[in-house]
C-alpha cells in the first residue's frame, strides 16, 4: 500500500509538474515586462528568451496563422530536432510575421492538444510608444498545431498567443523539462527511490525479527491462558495466571482468574442452595410427618389444635415453595420488567396498606415525583425488603423516596463480612431471616435487576440500609 501511494503520488507530480513551470514561467515574463516603460515587441521577445530558466526545455514559435517557425532549445527529454536552435539572436518580432526557414512540409504534422493558452498583449499607442498587458483569464482549449515529427502532444505544457492591438501577430508554446531530466527534481527522484530501495528490505526483515520476538513471548502466556480454559472447563477454579507483558494479554488473564473466582462462588452457592432448599422444605415436612404420626399412635388427639398446627405447617411449606417458584419464573427469560410511571406516594402507599404493622414504617417523601417501574414486580420487591424489617423487631421502620431512589432503615446488625445477601439463601444476622424462606432479598434483587437498576444493603452506625435503586 505504501508502494502504491508512493508511485501514485510521484505520477501526479509528475504530470503536473510541467504545467506548474509554464505557469511559473509565464508569471516571470509579465512581472519582467511590467517593469518596462516602452515594452517594444522586441524587448517582449528578449524577456521571453531570458526568463526560460532551466525547467524551460524549449520554446516553439509559430507565425499568426499557427503554423510552425522554429525551435528555441529542446524537446523535454532533452532531444534536438532539426529546426531548433540555440542562438536567441537568430529570434526576434518578426519571425511572428515571417518565416525564417524553408521547412520540409512533410516532416511536420499536426496534432491536438487541451492545453492552458495565455494570452500577451503589446498595444502601440499614437505616440508610437507600447504598453504590455496579460489577459488574466487563462482558457484551456483544444488547439491544433503544426510541429515537427519528433514533438509528441504531451511535450507541450502551455500555449501564449502574442497580440498587438487586437491582431493576432504569433504564438510560442513552451516545453518544461520533465521531472526525471531537470537536475534538482531528478536528485530528489533518485534520493527517494534509494531511501525506499535501501529502506524497505531493512523494514521487512527488522518487521519479521519483531514479529517473532512478539510471538516467542506471547506464546508462554498464550500456553498459560490455554491452560487455565482447561481447567475451567474441568471445574478446577482455582486458577493462577502471572502477570502478562501485554496490555491486552493481562486484561484476558484478568478476566479468566475473575471468571474463576466467579464460577467457583456460584458453585458453592448452588451447594448452599441444595442444602438450604433441602432443610427448608424439610423442616415443615418432618414437622407435619411428626403430628401426622403422633396422631396415628394415639399420642396426639385428632382434634381442632393438631389440624390448627398441622395447617400451620402446610402454609409455610406452602409459602416456601411459593417463593422457589417466583423466584424461578424470575430468573427465566420470559420474566420482562413492564414499566410505567407512577407517583412515589401512591406507589409506597399502595405497598404499606399491606402490612398489619404499617404504624411500624415512617414514610418521608420529597415530593410525589414519577418513578418508572413494573408495579407488580417493584411492589413484591419492596414487600419483601419491609417483611425483614419488620421480621427484625424493629420499633420503628424509616422509608425514604428521593428521585427514583427508595431507602430503608432499621434497627440491626450486618455480620462481618457481609454475605451476599442477594444470592439464595445467605444467612446473616437472624433478624433478617427468623421466620422467612430465605429468597427474600435475592426476589428483590433479581426484581432490581429487571429494572435495570439495583439493590444495596449497609450498615450506617446501628442501623441496616436497603436501597432500592430505579434509575
């Protein structure tokens, strides 16, 4: 890609180099002239041969009529053809009027050609004097001309038609030096060419020598990652990945030690979640088991307490299993969050009418500002996190609303360090669970989650904290 930018930048130089020159070229001429009082047709011809510095290969001067006079110089390539010349003398105003050579018709041809025509113009005024003056508007018209065979269409940069009182008395077509014969440029040409020549095969082989000392060195770190994926898949957890000389490297090493990390606390929470769903479910069932037998052997009376008790038994076996299924159907992906606006005090209202201990829970509402929420989904998420507050023993509950922010506090005492209480069945302090099912908590983080929001608790000083995060 390099190569190709590089040759097609040098190809567009090179072709518009030689109209730059004769824009050049011509620029000098009218500064030159303009300097002069009595620019005579002569003086213009004499300015016109010592402004051609070397970019100027030739010139072609043609009579009124466009047909070919002479050469001053030569071809762009630096070729002589038979009627060019290298005496400026032989050259003056009227070989615009005249022709100074016999020429042989048919060593000429014509040839077309879109080029940049300028137009110079020497005025003689009444008092025999003349004013020179350059038409600013370049036109660039197809024109036809009579040359020489050995002049190719290309050779010509520019054209200037010479006029003297609006009559046109000649035309001279300048010829710049290409790009690969003028010295200087042909110096840089050839300088850059050995730079890239003597550069690129350096570049390739220093590229290689990179490439494989990077390789050696990631290929050890490459090995370890492999290895540590192996062991996941193995459910070996524990893995140990050294720090890694790349950037990119090190974040995927991080990534599958926190993977680890993670994988193995979900495996020991899905143990914990076996053995508590199992003593959970358990407890009311060996309960239940336990009166039905009594009552079989004839130690307990069937009667109105035993079915009260039995009864008792079934509803919270019922409830637990209640609290699996939801929190199940939580998790699955059918379960979508349908949110809506409503008002923070009808929300928190509607939720506290629930409870028989409502005269435990202190309400502060800012304002009755919009909270965007599933009503049934934040509700039983906000139920639950007040079941434990109340579950706790507390005298006294404070709910705070704040910019789709909900806050509850009581008082109570975290363990240390803190379990995730999100997760199923953490156990913490026994004022957060004596009673429940254990899913509390996790119902309304999961419920949070769908919100695309979240839950928190803390302790502040002696007081538990839940947050229940809308945003």
């Amino acid at each position: 890609m390099q190569l190709l930018f590089i040759y097609a930048s040098n190809k567009h130089a090179m072709n518009t180099w030689p109209k730059y020159a004769a824009g050049e070229y011509v620029k000098r001429i009218k500064e030159e002239l303009s300097t002069y009082d009595n620019p005579t047709p002569d003086r213009m011809i004499n300015t016109i041969l010592e402004c051609a510095d070397d970019r100027i290969s030739g010139l072609i001067f043609r009579d009124a009529k466009g047909l070919f006079q002479i050469i001053y110089g030569t071809l762009p390539n630096g070729d002589k053809v038979k009627n060019s010349i290298n005496d400026p003398s032989m050259i003056n105003s009227q070989l615009m009027v005249n022709s100074i050579a016999n020429l042989d018709i048919s060593s000429m041809r014509e040839i077309n050609t879109d080029i940049d025509l300028y137009e110079f113009n020497v005025d003689r005024q009444a008092d025999g004097t003349f004013i020179f003056y350059v038409n600013e508007e370049v036109a660039s018209i197809e024109q036809k001309y009579t040359v020489p065979l050995e002049v190719q269409a290309r050779d010509i940069a520019a054209s200037v038609v010479i006029k003297s009182n609006g009559e046109v008395k000649g035309y001279y077509d300048i010829l710049v030096m290409t790009a690969r014969k003028y010295g200087p440029t042909r110096y840089i040409l050839d300088t850059s060419a050995l730079v890239i020549v003597t550069f690129l095969p350096i570049a390739v082989i220093v590229s290689l020598l990179i490439s494989y000392a990077i390789s050696k060195r990631n290929e050890k770190s490459i090995k370890q990652i492999q290895t540590s994926l192996k062991k996941l898949s193995n459910n070996e957890f524990d893995v140990e990945i050294g720090s890694q000389k790349s950037m990119e490297l090190q974040s995927i090493s991080d990534s599958i030690v926190e993977l680890g990390n993670n994988l193995r606390r979900h495996q020991d929470s899905r143990k914990e979640w076996i053995r508590s769903i199992s003593h959970d479910l358990n407890t009311p069932l060996t309960s239940l088991n336990m009166l039905l037998d009594a009552s079989i052997d004839g130690i307990f009376p069937i009667n109105a307490d035993l079915l009260k008790q039995m009864k008792k038994e079934c509803d919270v076996l019922t409830s637990r299993i209640s609290a699996i299924k939801y929190y199940a159907f939580l998790l699955s992906p059918d379960c979508k969050a349908n949110k809506e606006e409503v008002g923070s005090f009808d929300f928190v209202d509607s939720v506290i009418s629930q409870f028989k201990d409502s005269k435990k829970v202190d309400v502060h509402i800012d304002n009755n500002s919009p909270i965007v929420l599933d009503i049934n989904l934040a509700s039983r998420a906000l139920c639950e996190v007040l079941n434990n507050a109340i579950q706790s023993g507390s005298d006294q509950i404070d709910l705070y609303v704040s910019d789709s922010t909900i806050t509850i506090k009581n008082k109570g005492k975290l363990p240390d360090p803190l379990p995730d209480f999100f997760e199923p069945w953490a156990r913490g302090d026994l004022s957060r669970h004596e009673g429940g099912s254990g899913l509390g908590l996790p119902i309304t983080g999961q419920i949070m989650n769908l919100h695309g929001g979240k839950a928190t608790i803390s302790q502040e000083g002696e007081y538990v904290v839940v947050t229940l995060s809308f945003k």
